[in-house]
C-alpha cells in the first residue's frame, strides 16, 4: 500500500491518535458519533475521543497550514483507528487503515487518480480485475432525488443511512416505508432506479476506461455513511461468493474544511482497512506467507563463545545482513532447530574451532547446503545463495 502511494506522489503524514472531541460532531456521521466513539474526559477535563477515521484529522491539519503547503497535496497515512463496533467477521474494534487524499483539485481527474490508486493497490495485493469491483455513485444524483420526494433533512439523514446498510437489511423496503411513507417511499426508489447516471460519472467512467481500468460502474445503492461527501463516492467489493462484501470506500468531500473556519479546499480519498483487506486476500489464496527479517542466526557452542558472535554479528551488520545472535543457552541443535521455526534461512555456529581458524560454516537451512568462509566472504555468498 505504501508503495503503491508513493509511486503516485502521495507523502507520508502522521497524528495523534487522541483528539477533541468536537472534531467529528455534526461533521461525520451520526452514528459513528453517537454509538461507536472511545470518549472520555482526561485530567484536564477535556472531552477526548480516540479517532474513528483520518478524514476529519486530515482535514484539520490541512485547514491549520493551509497557506504553507503546496497544492495539489497528496497524503497518505496507515492509521489504527478505534470504533465501538460488535466485533465480526470485517469489523474489530481497532484497525489500521490506509487513507490517500488528494487536495485542490476541482476537476474530475482527482477523483481518477484516487481510484486508479485503489485499483493499483488491489493489482499489486495480486488481485485480478475480475476478483473486485470498483461502484461508483454521485451523491448530488441522490441530493436530486431527494429533492424530488420533498424530505426534510432529517429524512435524509434516515434515508441515507437506510441506503448504506441496504446490503444487510432483509426489511429494507418496510423501513423505508416507516420513515417516509409509502408513497414517498415509491417515488423515492422509482427516481433511485432511472437516476442512473450523471454527466460527471460518465466522464470518470470514460477517463477510467483509457486507462485500461474496466471493473468500474455506477450503482445508485453506494452512498456511504458520512455527512461530509458531496459529490463522486465510490466503493470496492469482493466479487468472491466466499467475501461478498465491501472492502473498502471513499469520495469527494469539498467542504469539511470549511468546518474549521477555513475556506473551503475541493478533497477526495479513500480508506482501507486491513481487516477487509486479510479476508480479501484469504479468500482469493491471495496470503502472501511470512517471511521474517533477519537472515542469519548466529548459534553459540558454548557461553565463552558470545563475546566472538557478537563481534562477528556487528561485523556483519555493518554489511547490511540481519543478524540475531542465539544467547538461549540451548544445545546447538536446538538452536537450529529455533532458527527453522522462526524460518531464518541461514545460519552460522560459533565455538573453539570457528574462532581459532578465523573461518565459519555457513549453512542455508532450506537447502541444507554448507559453505565454509571466512567471516568477510559471508555477506557475498548468503547474497548468491539466495540466487
Ligand atoms: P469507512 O468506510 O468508514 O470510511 O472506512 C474505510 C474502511 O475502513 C472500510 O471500508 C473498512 O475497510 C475499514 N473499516 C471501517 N471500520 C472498520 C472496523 N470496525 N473494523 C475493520 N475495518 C473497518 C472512512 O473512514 C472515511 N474516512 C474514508 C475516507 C478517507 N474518505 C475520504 N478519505
């Protein structure tokens, strides 16, 4: 995901965790505001909530040193955020997620570069065009609409929320129902069903398509849950049957950083958690298998022999290898056998022999081959080892 960002432009940004309170109310999301904050007063008397999301971080550090930064500003950032939820299969309490945004930019292309960024990301987690799908909406298509049934903003808010969860509920239609009336109700899902499109998703669908980005379309259902979009919003699901689901979302929020007194900047972004990510990856056999850092372990014969290894250790770090030394105290044997368990592919032992004659047996535990080197040889030979 880093990688990925950074072959865009995006830089890497940072915050604490804790923030005021007051930052997401009546700027996010109702519900998200209500029912699933970590809020508490600290010593000082302050409301502090541990953050839900980055959006409205973002925003504020954005809005704070508007007149230093340069725009277009691209930022990401893999955050753990915190959300009060019921734990399930998707959802945890704690997660990290990754957040691209892009700053400054009016025009549709920020919206193409954000979902050709998503579309990247899932490409390099190895993912096939056919295994994801990228929905996109317009929420001034559904603001019209609306429009159209006369719904307080109330309604709206209901309404809007009925939508994001429809791909849960069993009763959605008695709901909508329930807070509309039936007759409003109709309406509202006749003028959802032939508001199909917009000028401005056409043009991102077309400019999407030039760049061999094919997996996108436009559903009416996709609103996602926060106040703060105005215009493109966009999700991603798993095409799997295994993981129907959505992976992850964003859209363009023009005025969240006028709520901090600021004038208004033109922004667009996603998150994307790892959660979503792990059970995407699982179902398409996608897990890419741990491989650890260090790729050498120095076993010691006996505890005299520790002084030597950690000098050859340093030796070799300033090399560039990674090296943990063994100080368990185990039979060599053992030692070895800690090193497969860990999967470090190589190892060195240090005893009476190695430091006498100044050379060492290193081993490559996959293959089982011996190498017998001095210790500045060493570096050069794991290199070739591993081809
Ligand atoms: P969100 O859809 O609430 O959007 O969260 C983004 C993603 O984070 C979700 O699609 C999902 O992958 C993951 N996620 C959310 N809640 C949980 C949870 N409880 N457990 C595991 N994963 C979770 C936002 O947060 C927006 N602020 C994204 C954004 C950035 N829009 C513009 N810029």
């Amino acid at each position: 995901m880093k990688n990925a960002c950074e072959r865009f432009g995006y830089e890497s940004y940072d915050a604490s965790v804790l923030e005021p309170a007051e930052l997401y109310r009546g700027k996010t999301s109702e519900e998200i505001v209500a029912e699933q904050t970590y809020t508490f007063t600290d010593r000082g008397d302050r409301e502090v909530t541990l953050r839900p999301e980055m959006t409205p971080t973002i925003a504020r550090m954005v809005a704070a040193k508007r007149r230093e930064l340069t725009f277009p500003l691209r930022w990401y950032t893999i955050a753990n955020v915190f959300r009060y939820e019921r734990p399930q299969r998707g959802r945890l309490r704690e997660h990290w997620q990754l957040n691209a945004d892009i700053f400054g930019v009016e025009g549709v292309e920020a919206e193409v570069e954000i979902i050709s960024l998503a579309h990247q990301i899932m490409l390099d987690l190895g993912a096939n065009e056919s295994d994801f799908e990228i929905r996109v909406n317009d929420r001034r298509l559904l603001n019209g609409v609306f429009k159209d049934c006369s719904l307080t903003e109330e309604e709206e808010r209901v309404i809007m929320r009925l939508l994001d969860k429809r791909h849960d509920m069993a009763d959605f239609d008695e709901k909508l129902s329930d807070a509309v009336g039936p007759e409003r109700a109709n309406k509202l899902k006749g003028g959802l069903s032939s508001a199909a499109s917009s000028a401005h998703l056409e043009e991102l669908l077309s400019l999407l398509y030039k760049l061999g980005i094919t997996n996108v379309h436009v559903d009416m259902s996709i609103v996602r849950g926060f106040d703060y979009y105005t215009g493109t919003v966009f999700e991603v699901f798993d095409t799997s049957p295994d993981n129907n689901r959505s992976l992850f979302g964003g859209g363009r929020y023009d005025n969240l950083l006028q709520m901090f007194g600021e004038d208004a900047i033109p922004a667009v972004g996603f998150g994307m958690g790892d959660v979503t990510a792990h059970d995407f990856l699982e179902a398409h056999g996608l897990l890419p298998r741990y491989v650890p850092a260090t790729e050498l372990m120095i076993c010691v014969m006996e505890k005299e022999h520790i002084a030597h290894a950690l000098r050859l250790a340093q030796d070799l770090r300033r090399e560039d290898v990674a090296v943990a030394v063994n100080f368990s105290g185990k039979k060599i044997g053992d030692q070895v056998k800690q090193a497969n368990k860990l999967g470090i592919p190589f190892i060195v032992a240090v005893g009476d022999k190695e430091r006498d004659s100044g050379h060492f047996t290193l081993k490559h535990l996959p293959t089982g081959n011996e190498f017998i080197l001095p210790a500045e040889n060493i570096p050069a030979h794991m290199l070739s080892a591993l081809g």
